[in-house]
C-alpha cells in the first residue's frame, strides 16, 4: 500500500492503520466511515471546473453508528485540488471510499495499440502529454471525436470497438432480463471515452481524470479493479446508474425527483435543506449527491468488491454499479 503521506512517520502510522483493517474480520457498514462520490468535469478552464465539479460526502458520527452521520454538498475546486482535498480526507479517515464519474482507461486494443500493458502505464502516457494531443482540435488520430464526425470504424458492426466491456456489459444493464431492460435502462446510454467533442464528452472528463486517477493511487489509494479491494478506495462510478431515469437537466424534475426520495427514504428525509437547495440548483450538483446516497446506502459491500469476471478488467477497468 502506497503512504497517504510524503512524511515518512506519518506514513508508517497510516499504513499500519490500514493493515490492521484488512485484517479485522467481517465487512460491516461501520468499517467504511466517509463516502465521497464527485461528478466531475473535462473542462480546461478553473473557473469551468470550480463551476461544475461537485462532490456530496457521507461521513459516519462519531459514535459509529451504522445508521446517521453527516452528508455536506461541496463545489468550488478545480480537478487538482479536489484530488488534494481526497488524499487530506483519507489521512483523517483512511476507512473512505471515493466514486469518480469518468471512464478510468480505454478500450484494451487502444491500450495496447499505444505500447501499454496496464492501465497504469496508459495513465503515465495520459500524462505525460498524449491526453491534451488526443484533446487537441488539430489531432491527427481521427478515432478522437466530436470534434469532427464519428469515425466510419465506430459505426454499424464496429460501434463495440469504440467501448470497454463494463459501458456495454454493466451500463447497459446486460443482467437485467430482456422482458424488464427497456423501462430498467431508459434514458441510461453509455458514452465512448473516444469522444471528446458535444453532449456527454466523456473522453475529455477521463483524460483530464487519469492524471489524478494516478496521484490518488501514488497517495495510497486503492484503485478498483486495478488494485484488490482495499481502504482508502476509488471506484468508477456512472451518475445514470445511481439516479435512474430522470430529467436531470430540468430544475423542476430535479425538484420532484428530491420530493420523492425525502417521502420514501428516511435518509433523504433527514438531509439539511441547504444540501437539497444545492441539489436542486445544478444537473452536476444533483448527480454528486444521488451518487453520494447510492454509495452510502451500500457502502458495507466496498471492501469486500470481488473482481470482474472479464478478462480485460485489468486494462480497461469496470464500473461499480448499484445492487450487481
């Protein structure tokens, strides 16, 4: 496990607290004490990224107790500084798990087609300069698009090349049985991390996320499913999977939608009014808190997350999803 901490005493007694963790027995929901999920953002300015990068956070009471603790709305960071903001927060609570919402690697024939291995070395390529190449209007690879037109290579018998197994197999909800997918995944359609231009540029958000996806495991993070399940963690996470079908960009079905989970469930009921009032105000605030509530709701299943059952996970990484 990697220090939470350039400081080599603070360092030794993190990790000593996360080994001890690991070996305490069975998973409950008290051994994750802080859930932070943030919608996040690929936008190059400071001030667009202060403007629409949101993250809600869960941290348990003091007591411990199974039930309660506290949940805050938070925007205002760039992409930098919420990756500092993280690692301060898993040095005060390694037992944290982090939901990210971007596509944590590409797809494998890409991966491999740039001389990486593993998804950490495609990250180092990411940062080492080919990310804002890839992003960058006058870029030769045409595959990269939005920008321009979607390549013929994407389209009819090819489109799977253009995704992971995770945006077909998990965000299409390919376990849910034929007869009941059409109302289960309404309005939930997954992007290529391949587009970087439009609605739902996704490609943008995950180059400009992997450089911290990078900082964040140097800090100790475990990455899933890169790395084993493990405390502090940082999960891929897809807003749509946790908010289900809704309008997301309209204020009034924002509103209801929040009208509706505080009559059903308690936790939503028991949410400070300046956190709703938040999450009524923004698409990418509202995202950032459902996504919080989802996590949290099951938070006692992160430590003991299994691996994907395909065989590319290693590569191309998988997407935690609610309930699978």
């Amino acid at each position: 496990m990697r220090a939470l901490s350039t400081d080599a005493s603070e360092s030794s007694t993190v990790r000593r607290r996360i080994r001890r963790m690991s070996e305490e027995g069975s998973v409950s929901k008290s051994r994750v004490q802080r859930v932070a999920a943030v919608d996040w953002s690929g936008d190059r300015s400071a001030a667009g990224q202060r403007r629409k990068i949101w993250a809600g956070v869960w941290t348990a009471s003091v007591a411990g107790k199974v039930d309660g603790g506290r949940v805050t709305l938070e925007g205002g960071r760039t992409r930098a500084e919420v990756g500092e903001w993280l690692i301060e927060m898993a040095r005060e609570t390694p037992r944290m798990v982090v939901g990210l919402d971007f596509c944590f690697s590409f797809p494998a024939w890409f991966v491999r087609e740039c001389g990486a291995r593993t998804a950490f070395e495609f990250w180092e390529l990411v940062t080492s300069g080919h990310g804002e190449r890839w992003l960058a209007a006058e870029c030769e690879d045409q595959r990269f698009w939005g920008k321009h037109p979607k390549p013929v290579e994407f389209r009819g018998d090819g489109l799977h090349r253009m995704l992971r197994a995770t945006d077909i197999d998990c965000k299409l909800a390919a376990r849910i049985p034929e007869a009941e997918r059409a109302e289960r995944v309404r309005g939930i359609g997954p992007k290529s991390v391949f587009q970087i231009g439009g609605a739902g540029s996704v490609g943008t958000a995950s180059l400009r996320g992997m450089p911290v996806l990078e900082r964040l495991r140097d800090a100790g993070f475990s990455v899933w499913p890169f790395d084993p399940a493990g405390l502090p963690m940082v999960v891929e996470m897809y807003t749509r999977l946790n908010t289900g079908p809704v309008r997301k960009s309209n204020a009034a079905a924002r509103a209801e939608y929040l009208r509706r989970k505080s009559r059903e469930d308690g936790a939503y009921a028991a949410l400070p009014h300046g956190v709703m009032k938040r999450a009524r105000s923004s698409e990418d605030a509202f995202d950032a808190l459902v996504s919080c509530m989802a996590m949290t709701a099951r938070r006692g299943e992160f430590a003991g997350l299994a691996m994907p059952l395909d065989p590319e996970y290693k590569v191309e990484g998988w997407t935690w999803a609610p309930g699978v």
